[in-house]
C-alpha cells in the first residue's frame, strides 16, 4: 500500500534510545520509513507531503507490548476466562483477535508480540501486515506445552478440545516446532514451571524434562527462532536458562546467581507485572479460582523483590502486560507505571522498555522502537510530555496520533485543536 509523505514538525521529540528529549525537532515519513529526523526548518520536503504542526506536542516511538495473547475475548463485558476459548468457534475467536491487535493499536501499541500463537493469530498477522485490518504488528510465539502443563491446564480436564497441541518426549517436541515453523511462526515458547491461572496444578510444578527443554531450544534455534520461557520457580528460571532461552518470561524468582547467569548470557527478561497487578486487584471480581487468587499473592511475595535486584544488577527488561481473556487489551502503558513504580526505572528508562529494548528483544531491533532515518515509521503523538507524567499514556484521548509503517491508523484530532496543516 502507497502510504502518503509526512513532515511532522514543531514537536518534542523523545527517540526511544533514553536520551533527553529535543524541543523543535521534525521528522520526515515517506513510505513506511522515516526519512529523516532534524531541527525544524532543515529537512528537505516534498512539495506534495501532508504537514502537521506539533507544537506544544511530543512524538516518540510506537509503544510495543512483548507480552500478550490475542485470542481472548474482545466484545462488550466479559467472558468466563477458563471456557471462552473451548466453548467458542476459531473462526470467531480469530474475529476477535483482530479486535484485539486493533485495540492495542488505538492505545497507542504499533506492535505486539503473542505468546501462544498459532495459525489464527499468523492469519490476523498477514492481514495486518497486507493493510486488510487496522491493528498493531504482530509477531507470533507458537506454544509448546507438556500434557497436564501450564498452557494445557488452561481448561478442565474433562474438555476434549485443548486450547493448544501438546508434545511430550524430545522427539515430539522437536515436531510440533518444526510444524510450527511450517506455518511461519516468529517464536517458539515454552513452560518450565507451573502457572497462575492453571487450573489443578502448582507453580512448583516442573513442565517438561531438562531433555525436552534442551531439545526445544535446539530445534527452534536450528530453525531460526528465538525462545521465551515461562518461568515462575527457581527451578523453572534455572532450567530454562541453562538451555539458552532468549527471554525469560515473568521470572517471579529471581536470585544472585540466576541474575549473575542471565547476564552472562544476555537472556532478556520480560516481567508482566500489570498482569499480577491486575489479579491481585481485580481477581476475586473477575471471578478467578481461590487457588489462582492463592498462587498469585504467594508468588507476588518473593518477585519483586528479585526483579528489582535484576534491574539493579543490569539485567535487559523490556515491558509486556500479558493481556488476555483476563486483563483485556488497550491498558498496555500501565506498565510502563510499574516498571517505574514498583522496580525503579525512570520514565525515560520505562519508555525505552517499551520501545528500543523490546524492539531488539522480540528481535525487530534496528527496524522499529526508535525515531531515526531507516527505521519503520511506527510513531506515537501524544498530547503532554509522559518523561513528566507516564500517566499520560494511559489517557487515549491524549494519544492524538499513531502512525504504523508510515501510515497515519489513528487520528484522534491531529489536524485539528490547534494541531494544524500547515
């Protein structure tokens, strides 16, 4: 698709790579690519680009969200989150998927990464990328899970239909990977311990043998894809880390020699705090189990604690709320919040997880999460400066702008209430 020339003047500009901020800078789309970034004034400009004043405004790099599963339930109120899924067609739930990446995208997210995909969120992936539906990039992790693990236990045990495929055994682990790279997945995940919204186990519980684990991580590397790791228990990171994971998701158990070994190996890790935030909040409302209500607080208890020390020690995080059939899409900048409030990065350092950090952590590192010439033209215009109110990325209506691969999806005024053509 021919996607219009842009010259986006007048504005703050905050890049994405931490450093400060610029008053009175430009920024040049052509195509689906920044052409170029300048004071005002400098740029050389087509006669025939759209032009739109930013004074008093601040652009910066679409949000990306590291950590979220598409396939929930998207329409007005809620849905049961343990029987939506099995009780509802794929041809539907696909519908609502899409929904989904739109809604992220109306929130200010220009790309999203899932994290237990397969081929209904690939289809809302080419849909999005072929401009047949408005919505956030979507990079898609195929799911491998043990029988009775984490992701299998995501309804009762006495539903035929599973909401994933199972493997168990190296060898058809080694299999399901390679179907799903078939089918053109980004990623493969996995689970190396229990989870929280399971239903019937624990999160001490072991998922997959160190055999399995290895031979997941081998067979998706051989075949060109990152790892992540779902991983709550000591046990669980240790595992997952010694197989050469890529990213650690959650990591409620963090200690001295776990950090000491992501950083030797350069694993990135992921926290999702607006997902336990949210339980821990709203849970017991949204009528989650006792039992999943119990492991979250009991998990809760230690992982701050230890992110904290990851953050410290240098550890690469990078922002994913984890939203799903129970914490619905469009709150994704809560987490930017936590990040500052709960583990002590500034609002510069949050905005960076949320853009630079998680483009190179999902592997888009050098094509998007930046403001720069050569980079996607994945871009946010925001009303408010967020380095002095990260709030403000909460707040859609001061969102007045989102642009994704050069073209302008979300308008909310940006030609208008003094924000003009000129």
């Amino acid at each position: 698709m021919v996607s219009p020339s842009y010259l986006l003047s007048g504005a703050t500009l905050i890049d994405g790579t931490g450093a400060a901020s610029r008053a009175g800078m430009s920024v040049l789309i052509e195509g689906r690519m920044i052409a170029a970034v300048g004071p005002d004034g400098t740029l050389d400009v087509p006669a025939d680009a759209i032009r739109h004043d930013l004074a008093g405004r601040t652009l910066m790099p679409g949000l990306i969200d590291g950590h979220v599963h598409l396939l929930a339930y998207a329409g007005e109120g809620q849905k049961d989150v343990h029987l939506w899924n099995v009780l509802t067609f794929l041809e539907e739930q696909t519908l609502h998927a899409a929904a989904n990446a739109r809604r992220a995208l109306l929130a200010g997210v220009t790309t999203v990464r899932d994290m237990a995909g397969g081929r209904p969120e690939i289809a809302v992936k080419h849909a999005v990328d072929d401009g047949v539906i408005d919505g956030a990039r979507v990079l898609v992790c195929g799911f491998v899970g043990m029988t009775a693990g984490h992701g299998d236990l995501f309804c009762p045990a006495n539903i035929e239909r599973r909401l994933w495929q199972t493997a168990d055994g190296p060898d058809e682990c080694r299999k399901l990977i390679r179907q799903y790279a078939r089918d053109g997945v980004d990623w493969i995940k996995l689970c190396t311990s229990g989870g929280v919204l399971s239903i019937g186990d624990e999160a001490e519980w072991r998922n997959y043998t160190m055999a399995e684990t290895l031979a997941i991580v081998d067979e998706a590397h051989a075949l060109g894809k990152r790892v992540a790791a779902h991983a709550h228990t000591r046990a669980g990171i240790l595992q997952a880390l010694a197989a050469g994971v890529d990213s650690l998701e959650h990591g409620s158990s963090l200690d001295d020699e776990l950090i000491a070994m992501m950083l030797e190996r350069g694993t990135w890790l992921c926290p999702t705090l607006a997902i336990t935030e949210y339980i821990l909040a709203n849970g017991a409302a949204r009528g989650l189990p006792a039992a999943s209500l119990e492991k979250a607080r009991a998990l809760r208890h230690g992982q701050l604690a230890g992110l904290r020390k990851a953050y410290a020690a240098g550890v690469p995080i990078f922002a994913g709320t984890d939203s799903c059939n129970t914490f619905a899409f469009g709150s994704h900048a809560w987490e930017l919040q936590l990040l500052h409030q709960h583990l002590g990065l500034t609002p510069s350092e949050a905005i960076v997880a949320a853009t630079s950090a998680a483009a190179t952590a999902i592997g888009l590192g050098g094509k998007t999460g930046t403001i720069a010439p050569g980079r996607w033209a994945d871009l946010l215009v925001v009303d408010g400066d967020p380095l002095v109110d990260l709030n403000i990325l909460r707040e859609t209506e001061r969102l007045i702008g989102v642009f994704r691969d050069g073209r302008l999806l979300v308008d909310r005024g940006l030609a208008q209430a003094g924000v003009g053509v000129v």
